[in-house]
C-alpha cells in the first residue's frame, strides 16, 4: 500500500516487560557463551524472562492496556484488537481473544497476526486499512512474545531473545499527520533459516519431537544478518521513494532490534547518522514482535519523539518477512 485514504496516526503507546532479569554473565554460567561477544555483535546486555504464570497474554494485555491509558481513550472505546506473536498462548483461541477478555474490551474484533519479527509492522498496517476506510475509528495494535519459552537455554543460540510487550491505538489523523506510506514484503524461501518445526499440522507434537528439541527456534544466525542487511535498506529507499522524502527528512528510526550489527550496516548503507537510530537490546535484547512498540514506547514518553517529526519504522523477520513505514508524529490524541 502506498497511500492512505483517511489519514491514521498513534494516539497512545504502551509497553511491558516482565521483572525476571537474564545477565549475560548469568548465561556464561549456564551454556558456553561470552558477555564481551555477545555485547559487541549483538549489543545486547541482559534480557527479561517472564514467570512461570505469565504468558504472552499477560504480557500483552498490560502493555496494552497502558497504551489505552496513553490514549485518553477507554477500552470500550476500541474497536479492533490486533495482536502480533510467534508465541501464542494457545493454538486456539487467538491471543488477541484471550487478552480482550483480560482487558474487558467486550466492544472489539480481535485476532492474530503471524510475521514474528515483522509483526507488529504487519498490525499497523492492518489497523490502518480499517481506518483509512472508515470501518473503524480505534485500533489497539499489541506486539507480544515470550521467547523464553521457545528457546533451549543449553544452546548458544539462548542470547539472542528476551520477553516483552508493546502496544500502540491507532486513530484517525488530519490530513498533515499520520502514517505516510507502509512498505511490506514477504519471501517465503527463507522459511528455513528461522523456523520452529514441530507444533504445528505438518510435525505434531509427540515423543520424538520433543526428544529431538523440535519445539525450540532454529536460526542460521548468518543467513539472517545476510539478509536484515540487504532488505532493511531495500524497504527503507522504497518508502523514501513512495513518499518523496529523503533519508535527511528522517529524524528517528524505530526498527525492530535485531543486532546492533545488522542495525549498524543498515544505518550506513542508507547514510542515516546512527545516533538517530533508536535501540534497548541491551537491556531487553531481541523481544520479536514486542521490539517496535517497547521503544516506540520508551521514545514517546521520553520527549525523544517530537511533534512533527518523521519517524521510519523498520523490520525484518521469519519468513522472510520485511518492510518499512514512515509517520509523520503529531502527539494528538
């Protein structure tokens, strides 16, 4: 999608993130792995792991509900519930239906959106289509996953992840604010490069996949930062091409947090200065579809996100799937 017919905007944003801390020096403990390589490729430092009571609902619904807070809004208020997650509570139902009960926001549609890393990027753009058409005014987009669960914590792999949650309501905008442009792609031919392989219809759970560890993520780490660095800046100068902006027009990015490796190439192929590069996967490391919306969050109510100002959001996930978005920040509710 290039253009929107009624303007959308952000009128609120929220955020949460479990108390359980993982420093790297507690993995060196657990699995063989180095604080000094971790900090320098990734730039992560620790990670929040959820309780054994907290699901990604939990998680979901409190960051959702401090953006409903955020917006002035109240949750009868919202119309759609659109929650992105690689790590549903259940199969069935829907996360987004288990956290609309725990919000009480009875008056909303709510469903699911699988693009893991690129989730909430994909929710957006969901929510504004239903209100750039008219069929609904208030759009609470979550980010939740609780990777913790997914990850073999006897694998070196165990770094990369964290839990947390992200929320944002998306409303109706005058015609100077708003989201700009949405740029999103898909290539399924790097389904194998980040896959969880047994849990679904084509490898049911059973002895032998769990035996196996097959209910844990997989990751080429190398396949990934290959690719982050070559379609970020691909979604990137499309976007700037759809709106006619240039990368000088950019005053933050608001990228899903990946690497600070893959982050940092990215910032120099399309000449962004890195200091406009937002990022937090030191403290809570790669939260998938929780990433966007937590700094979002941290940006927003930190003053560091100014009215007027455009913000370039960016991701890359399992799938493959990627893209970019430009808003024009208004602070309006």
């Amino acid at each position: 999608m290039k253009q929107l017919v009624r303007k959308v905007k952000i009128i609120g944003t929220g955020s949460y993130v479990p108390e359980k801390v993982y420093t790297n020096k507690y993995l060196e403990t657990i699995v063989d792995t180095n604080d000094q390589w971790i900090q320098e490729k990734l730039g992560i430092r620790e990670r929040r792991i959820a309780a054994k009571n907290e699901a990604t609902s939990d998680l979901a619904w409190r960051a959702g509900y401090n953006a409903i807070l955020d917006s002035g809004l109240s949750k009868d208020d919202i119309d759609l519930i659109i929650i992105a997650t690689a790590t549903p509570d259940r199969l069935a139902p829907s996360t987004a239906a288990i956290t609309q009960d725990k919000l009480q926001a009875y008056n909303s549609v709510a469903f699911d959106i699988s693009a893991v890393c690129s989730g909430f990027l994909y929710g957006m753009s969901v929510a504004a289509q239903f209100i750039a058409s008219g069929v609904y005014d208030n759009v609470l987009v979550i980010g939740a996953d609780t990777f913790s669960r997914i990850t073999d914590w006897t694998r070196r792999d165990c770094v990369f992840f964290g839990d947390g949650a992200g929320a944002a309501v998306l409303s109706s905008a005058n015609v100077n604010e708003g989201f700009i442009a949405f740029r999103l792609y898909t290539d399924g031919r790097g389904k194998w490069n980040y896959t969880i392989p047994a849990g679904g219809s084509e490898m049911p759970c059973s002895h032998e996949t769990l035996d196996k560890g097959l209910h844990y993520f997989q990751m080429d780490g190398q396949a990934v930062y290959e690719t982050g660095t070559h379609v970020l800046p691909k979604a990137i100068f499309q976007v700037l091409s759809d709106t006619g902006l240039s990368i000088d027009d950019i005053d933050l990015m608001v990228p899903h947090q990946p690497s600070i490796s893959i982050l940092k190439e990215t910032a120099r192929i399309i000449n962004l200065p890195f200091e406009k590069v937002m990022t937090n996967m030191d403290r809570y490391a790669n939260t998938s579809g929780g990433t966007i919306p937590l700094i979002l969050d941290e940006a927003n109510k930190t003053g560091k996100i100014k009215y007027g100002s455009n913000i370039l959001f960016a991701s890359v996930g399992s799938g493959w799937t990627y893209g970019a978005a430009i808003i024009k920040w208004s602070n309006g509710k």
